[in-house]
C-alpha cells in the first residue's frame, strides 16, 4: 500500500533526526565515514519506522525481519537510528569507536543489540543475507531479510557469487538495496571499475531489479511493496543517492568518504540539514 502523506511526513521527521543524530555520534568518534553514511539513511529510515517486524524490545525474536547492513562503514549512521529506536541507550554513542565501548566502526553482532551480522569487510554482507533468507525457508518461517550493498562494494566479485546463488534458489524473500551514490574510497565509481549498466546486470544474474530516487520516500515505499509481491525470485532495488546527503560541504564531494569533524563543522552541518528539512 501507498505511504500516506502523513506517513511520510514521519519518516521524514525522522531522516532529519537521524542525519543529525549521525552528525553528532560522528564528532563523539572523532571521525567517520560520514559521507556513505549520510547516503543510505532514508533507506534505514523507511525500513526501520515503516517496514520492517521487529522488536526493539526483544531484538533477538526469532520471527523477525532480518537487516545486513554490507556496507558496514555505514554503523555510524546506522546506530543513531538503532538507538532512537530502543534497542540501547542513545548515552552509549557518546563512546563511538572509543576503546572499552560496544561500538567499533563496523558495528557487532554480539555487541550492539539489533544488528544482525557484522560487517565491515565488503563483499560479505550478501552472501550472509543469502543465507538468512534460504534459512527461513528451511524453518518454514515467514521473516523477510534486507541487505543494503554499497555500490563500490559491488566492485566484489563475491556479490555476484551471491546474486547468483539466490536467483538459483528462487529466494524471493531477499530485498536488496544498492545505495548508489556513484562513489567509493578511490573516486567515482565509473572511473574505478564500470559497474553500469547495473541493473542489466542484476537483471541477467535472474533477479527482479528496479530503479528508484533513494530519498523519496514514495519510491522507497514503493519499490519494497513491490519487491513484498515478486514471487520466485529475489529482488534488487538501485537507490540513487547523494553521497553526504543533507549535509551541503559534503555532498558529492569524495573528500568526505572519511572525515572528521570540529564544532564549527557540526555547526554548519546541523543548519544545513536543518535547511533541508525546513527546520531553519
Ligand atoms: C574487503 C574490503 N576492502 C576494503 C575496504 C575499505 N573500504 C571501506 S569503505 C570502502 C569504499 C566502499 O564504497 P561504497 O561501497 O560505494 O560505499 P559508500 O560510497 O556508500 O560509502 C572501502 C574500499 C573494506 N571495508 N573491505
């Protein structure tokens, strides 16, 4: 069903909490990979107040959505929203990547309530989220898993192992989200290694693959309803997206894969995504 206009006027609400919320758990770290993380967070966002069955309360639950975040440098903006949500303390972000706390900057499974695989080192997120998914299969339960690929994670060559093997098992409660914000470490991802056209790709690999704008809320909404009725086969859905989203000095600027920030730096970044969101 269509996300209602009050719907997304919440996700929204909370895009804008979690952006800020990400731009302070990086000043607590000292640095992070604000960039990707500031991509990907309407896709969490829509996900995590919309979508998903979970339980903060009981994060372990066994009929739950699965989440696998690949791109595990992504934690730093991935956390704010775990917290905000009741799965930990949102004090225990002031420790961010500091030494004796629970958060490293690729978030653990064993650490971090709510994060269901550790990642980090790319290429390992899917072929996880393959295996999650076949495993409700054989458990006969109904839980769906979500897995969201960088696009230079899809340089890998293990992603592709991956999609293979998932379209060969018809695992059609797999959703896929490429936060395709068309940069890596190295520079833009056409220079590094051409990945377009992308969703050909996907497509001969036998999946259902669609395009859509990965911060419009309608679309993301969309494309999971549709990804929720394609049956025998897995489905991908190509979020396009702007590297440092809401952040105006980072966007599409590759210098800010990787930054940190002093308190001038949050001070713009909070107005800009103030700015963004009509708050200023
Ligand atoms: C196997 C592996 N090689 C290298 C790295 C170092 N690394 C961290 S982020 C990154 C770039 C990833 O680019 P992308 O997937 O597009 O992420 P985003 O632009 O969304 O941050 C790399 C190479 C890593 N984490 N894992």
């Amino acid at each position: 069903m269509p996300l209602t206009e009050q719907e997304i006027a919440f996700l929204k609400e909370k895009a804008w909490l979690a952006r800020r919320n990400t731009i302070q758990t990086l000043m607590w770290a000292g640095g992070g990979h604000a960039g990707g993380a500031l991509s990907q967070i309407d896709i969490l966002v829509a996900l995590y107040y919309h979508y998903l069955k979970v339980d903060p309360k009981n994060p372990d639950w066994e009929d739950r959505d699965r989440v696998v975040l690949s791109k595990g440098h992504g934690g730093i903006g991935y956390a704010p929203i775990l917290a905000d949500l009741g799965y930990f303390k949102q004090e225990l972000l002031k420790e961010f990547n500091h030494t004796g706390s629970p958060f490293g900057m690729h978030l653990d499974m064993l650490k971090v309530p709510g994060v269901d695989a550790s990642t980090g080192s790319l290429g390992h997120g899917l072929p996880i989220a393959v295996g999650m998914a076949i495993g409700a299969r054989l458990k006969k339960k109904s839980w769906r898993v979500y897995c969201i690929l960088g696009d230079g994670e899809c340089h890998e060559g293990s992603i592709w192992e991956a999609a293979m093997s998932a379209a060969h098992y018809k695992v059609d409660n797999l959703t896929v989200f490429v936060d395709r914000n068309k940069h890596c470490i190295d520079g833009p991802t056409e220079t590094v290694m051409t990945l377009e056209p992308l969703k050909d790709k996907w497509l001969s690999f036998g999946w259902h693959a669609l395009i859509i704008d990965g911060h419009d809320f309608a679309q993301i909404g969309g494309a999971i309803d549709e990804a929720l009725q394609t049956t025998g086969r897995p489905t991908v859905i190509i979020a396009n997206t702007i590297k440092g989203k809401g952040v105006d000095y980072m966007e599409d600027d590759p210098a800010w894969h990787y930054g940190g920030l002093d308190s001038d730096g949050m001070e713009k970044a909070f107005q800009s995504i103030d700015r963004m969101y009509g708050k200023a």
